[in-house]
C-alpha cells in the first residue's frame, strides 16, 4: 500500500508540473523594437547653400545694400566699391544710360563700410520682394520713386530715415563717396525679422549638372544702346572654382584688390520699359520688367546651361529651369544675377 501510495503521488507531481495535462503550457513571448535614427542635414544659410557657421547670422533678415556703379575716370567713379564680395548675392541692372547698379544682398556675412551706396530704381521692388521684407539701404530717388518704395515690402534703411549710419569718406568724390556699414544697418532690423527663403536650389557634391550643360570659357555682357560704362566679361577659373569678372576691359577688383569671384553667373535676360522720368543728364529711367519669363543662361562649375526663368508674381522667387523643364543648380556658395536685355550677352571662349 505504501509502494502504491508514492507511485501515485508521483504521478500527480509529474501531471501537475506538465499544466495538469489537457492545460496548454504558458508561454513567453519577447517583442524586440528596433529604433531607427536619422541625422539632420546641417543647416544651411538660404542665399548661399553653404554650412551656417553662426546661428545669429543664420536666422536674422536680407539686407539689400544699392551699390554705385559708375565707371568714370579717376575719382569720379565707383570703382573699387567695398562689400561685393562679401555679399550673398549681387544684382546687376540697367539704368539711365547704359549704366548699371548693383543692389548686393546681405545675410550670412557682413562688410564694414560697404559702398558707396546710390539711389533706389523701381527694379528693385520686384527684385527683392521675396525676401520677406528685407532691409533696404539706398541714397537719392524722386518723390513718386520715394512713395513707390515706402509702398512696398522692404524696410526702409536708407540714408533719409537712418542718416546716423552713413559717412561720406574717401577716395571718389560726391555722388561716388557714401558708405554705411551693414552691422550698423541690421541694427535697425525690427524684433519679428525673419531670414529670407533660398533663391537658388544648390547641387550636392555628388550630383551631376544639367545634362544639357556645355563647357564654357568666357561670356561678354552689355546693357542698352553701345558698351555704356559696364560692358562685363566672365571668365572662368578652374583653379579657383569661380568665374573672374572684368568691368570696361579691366579686372574688377574691390578696394582690397581682390577681383570678383562669384561660384555662380546667372544671366536672366528681360525687357526694359522707359517709366517716364529723366535723371539729371536727361536720360530716360529704364525699369526691368521682371513678372513673367524669358531665357536664360546659367553659368556653374565652369559650363553654361541654356533655359527659361519664370516669376509669376511679384511675390515669387524666380524659378530657372532647363530644356527639359527641370531645376538648374548652382554651386554653393555666391552668386551674380545678370539683368540685361534681350540679346545682351554673347559666348566669347
């Protein structure tokens, strides 16, 4: 009875340990989750396509500085001006004359003095509009050009509202000799500033041009009627990755002799239209008219691509595609915008 008694018990244990036989057995299950991370591209400053180097300079406004550019002799000229190579980006556009003016844009960099600085011209609204309401600094305008200005979306920091900023100095004489200094111009930048949008749309080290990109050795620019005094010529440089500019058959050469070396020439030829006004000489005052489209040519790491820009509104960026309608991108780094007419600019090399 004893023997039977444990063989029995010993039964029970083994059935009580197996779940009681009819009973499935509890089983564990482990879920393992697998966390992917990605890492944010580094930021970028949005007229250059570069790496920020500066979180202050990263999210503070455009500002728009108009630069002479008068090519007289000796000190009745512009030339050497101060600040265009430390520009972002640097319009070039047709005035009274034949002559041009630079309006150069200012975010991730700075130039103290910078000029000398000149008058406002009704381009200039259609041009800079995008930026979000930008700084503005300019000198001298008519009445009607005044109201046109105050009208639109830049931030008046020009030289009537702001004249504590300004000096004239040395070497070239009146009108040629203003000058400010754009960290004392953003001085004045208002609390709700914000930095502009990307103008450009910039190609990665990897990525290849425009397949319809040609090689390109020299371009010659010039504004209006005759060679005025601002026939321009590009010419790339290999060795520095940019294309030297020559203004009226000479190097162009900012007062520290250094010549003008932008990565990046965009020539966005467009239709001239006579507003109405003389300047002092008599000279009818041009207006580029920058709404619509037409052809361009863009210039980068040493090729030409032949395409369209397009800005459907005066609020919009301007867009470059080429021939089979896709973006055209820049090197990063600085870039020229050439306005001239139709039929302005020729391939020389």
């Amino acid at each position: 009875m004893i023997r039977r008694s444990l063989v029995v018990l010993v039964a029970l244990g083994l059935l009580a340990g197996c779940g009681g036989g009819s009973k499935k057995a509890a089983s564990t299950t482990t879920t393992t989750s697998l966390v992917t991370t990605t890492t944010a591209p580094p930021p970028v400053y949005p007229l250059t396509g570069l790496p920020a180097t500066d979180p202050a300079t990263l999210t503070r406004p455009a500002l728009v500085v108009k630069i002479d550019n008068a090519d007289g002799a000796g000190s009745n000229s512009a030339r050497p001006q101060i600040g265009l190579n430390q520009a972002d980006v640097v319009y070039e556009e047709m005035v009274e004359g034949s002559v041009t003016r630079l309006a150069a844009v200012f975010q991730s960099g700075d130039s103290a003095p910078v000029g000398p600085i000149r008058s406002f011209r009704t381009t200039d609204v259609a041009v800079f509009t995008p930026l979000h309401n930008p700084l503005f600094a300019w000198s001298g305008a008519n009445d009607d050009f005044r109201a046109i200005l105050h009208d639109s979306a830049l931030i008046d920091v020009g030289y009537d509202a702001r004249s504590e900023v300004y000096v004239r100095k040395g070497p070239h004489v009146a009108p040629h000799n203003l000058y400010s200094s754009t960290p004392e111009l953003y001085s004045f930048a208002p609390p709700d500033a914000v930095p502009p949008p990307a103008l450009f749309e910039y190609r990665s080290a990897s990525e290849a041009l425009s397949p319809s990109a040609a090689p390109v050795g020299s371009v010659h620019i010039e504004f209006g009627g005759g060679a005025g005094s601002a026939p321009v010529d590009w010419y790339w440089n290999g060795i520095k990755g940019a294309f030297d500019r020559d203004q009226k058959g000479s190097p162009h050469l900012d007062e520290s002799d250094v010549q003008v070396a932008p990565q990046n020439v965009i020539i966005e030829f467009v239709d001239y239209v006579n507003t109405g006004y003389v300047d002092p000489s008599g000279a009818p005052v041009p207006e580029a008219q920058l709404v619509g489209s037409g052809e361009c040519w863009v210039l980068t790491n040493g090729t030409l691509t032949k395409g369209t820009w397009t800005k459907p509104s005066i609020e919009a960026v301007t867009t470059y595609t080429d021939a089979a309608g896709a973006p055209i991108k820049l090197t990063p780094g600085r870039t020229w915008v050439e306005l001239p007419p139709g039929g302005g600019a020729s391939i020389t090399g």
